[in-house]
C-alpha cells in the first residue's frame, strides 16, 4: 500500500449525493495518472462527438413526468437495489494552480421509494477508495500541497442513511453526522447546513435521455470565527429514451459525467489555507454487485466484504 504521495472527494454522502460518477471501470490495479485522465478524456471526447452529431433539443415535460424519468436513471422506481459507482480524479485549487491529489473509486448502495410527484425517499450506503494517481495502491498517508503536512487518509463508509432526492429543495437544518459514520468527522464539519437540489435541463440527444442534477451544501459552524465547508456537485445523466418511457421499465442503464467543488476535508489538515479541491469523473450504476467495475469490486470485497456478501441486508439493517 503507499504510505504517501505528493499531490490528492469523497461524495455529498451524507446528503444524499447522487454521486456516482466514471465510465470505463479500472481494470487493472494501478493505472497511472495520466492514463486515468486520458480515458476520461477520450469518453468526454466520444460523448461530445456523439451530441455533435446527433440532433440535440429541449423536452417538454411536466414535473412528475421530469422526476420519474430522473430517477429511472438515478436508480430504480420500483424498490429494487442499485449501485452507483464513480471513477474520478481529485486536484488540489488554489488560485487557478492545480495539484493532482489522489483518485477515488467510489460506490452507492441504494433504494429509493416515491414519497410525491417531486420528491423521493432514499436509503443509501456509500463508501469511497483513496488511490495513490501513479501506482494504484490504497493510499495510508498524503503530502498534502501549499502546507507539505504528511496526513493520514481515513476510510470512508457512511450509512445506512435515509434521505431524500427533490427536482427542486432549498432548505436550511442542523446537521450532525450520523452515529453509523464513524469517521465522519474527517470528512464534514457539524453546524447549520444550507442545502440546495435541482433537476434541470431535459434533453434528446437523438435517442438518448439526458438531464442536469445539482447539489450543494453550505455548512455554518456553530462557533464564531471557524471556517466553514461547502460542497457542490454537477452531474449529467444520460440513458436510452425509450426505456426511460416505457411504463414497464424500472431502472435504466446510466451514463454520467460528474463534476464538483468542496472545501478541505478535515483530515487534510489545511486549517485556513486559501483553495479547496476539484473532481471529474465518469460513472454508471449496475444491479449486481459483481457488476461493479473490477477494480472496485475488488477493493470492496477486500475492505467491505458484507456489501459483497449481501448488500440487501446490510442496506435495510439499522435505520437512522
């Protein structure tokens, strides 16, 4: 494993973040850097290509219509379990320099059941792999950029959690970790959190469904003068469009292309330290968990093998 490496999101998890986000799956364990943003690279590059020549036009749909045909591609409409899963690259950004950090192969496990025609009740389990960008290998520590403070990187699983996914949410709440996240005081600040949520933009790109999710997070701390946390997500699903209208149709296969900004995490140890990191990435969502790019399947089977075992059970163990 690396103990350390120059230069390293963990998903709104704790908000329910959609999150999942990269197409081509590692298949082996230790891509570089630069192959990672090269493949990224040339699925952007292939998408944009194919919306270029394909007819691309607004869709006219009403708000349940909008919400339903959304969460076909965000996960399942009738209960089922999926899996969102995300390959992304993270950077340091400070001032318009940027600094490669590490890469993050992440996984959600989720149910989601209709609470109106806008808004959906989720249940979710989401963890997250640090990879050193060079090598590969589960990263322990990092050279945190601007500071050069050695930190060690913490594992991330947070939930089972419930939720909620809105076409449209601006809400302001107390936000504590929950108590199944134990290393959630590594990755997020307590305080009064001001949350936003859209779904936006519906479009035919000839045959295919795409539509615009952002999410954003703004945490106030409770104690005068302390910095706060911010975190904010863009994503772009997309998915076959006759699927996505057929009344007898679930869960329709994803595509998304995934972009964010957040705050230092607490265990960077950035204290007041000008920037905050970037991600991009490309993601999908499967059914099975042996569906999960192999890369990912393995280090979920190393480090959480119940998910592996039996991801149903462990999703509906223990609401919150």
């Amino acid at each position: 494993m690396a103990t350390t490496t120059t230069d390293r999101r963990s998903l709104l998890f704790a908000f329910g973040s959609a999150a999942a986000s990269a197409t081509a799956a590692a298949a082996t364990a230790g891509p570089s850097a630069t192959s990672v943003m090269a493949q990224a690279a040339t699925g952007s590059a292939a998408a944009t290509t194919a919306s270029a020549n394909a007819a691309t036009r607004p869709l006219a749909l009403d708000d349940a219509a909008l919400m339903r045909s959304f969460m076909k591609l965000r996960g399942a409409t009738d209960g089922r379990l999926t899996i969102g899963w995300m390959d992304a690259a993270n950077h340091a950004f400070v001032d318009g320099a940027t600094w490669p950090m590490y890469r993050l192969l992440a996984a959600t496990f989720q149910t989601f059941r209709q609470a109106s025609d806008t808004l959906w009740e989720s249940r979710t389990l989401e963890i997250a792999h640090f990879l050193d960008m060079q090598s590969g290998a589960l990263l322990e520590k990092l050279t945190m950029p601007l500071t050069g403070t050695v930190v060690d990187v913490p594992a991330y699983r947070a939930g089972p959690t419930d939720g909620k996914v809105a076409l449209r949410l601006d809400e302001t709440r107390e936000f504590r970790m929950p108590g199944e996240s134990p290393a959630g005081a590594s990755f997020f600040q307590t305080g009064q959190a001001i949350t936003q949520q859209l779904v936006s933009q519906p479009q035919l790109e000839g045959e295919r469904f795409r539509v615009r999710e952002e999410l954003g997070a703004r945490i106030v701390p409770a104690q005068p003068g302390q910095r706060g946390f911010f975190y904010r997500e863009w994503t772009i699903w997309r998915g076959d469009w006759q699927a996505v209208q057929d009344p007898a149709v679930h869960c329709v296969a994803t595509e998304v292309v995934y972009s964010a900004a957040t705050a230092w995490r607490p265990w960077m140890k950035m204290g007041n330290a000008p920037g905050n990191t970037l991600q991009n990435g490309l993601g999908g969502k499967v059914e099975r968990v042996e569906d999960l790019p192999p890369e990912l399947l393995r280090l979920t089977r190393q480090i959480h093998p119940d998910l592996v075992r039996d991801p149903v059970d462990v999703l509906a163990g223990g609401k919150t």
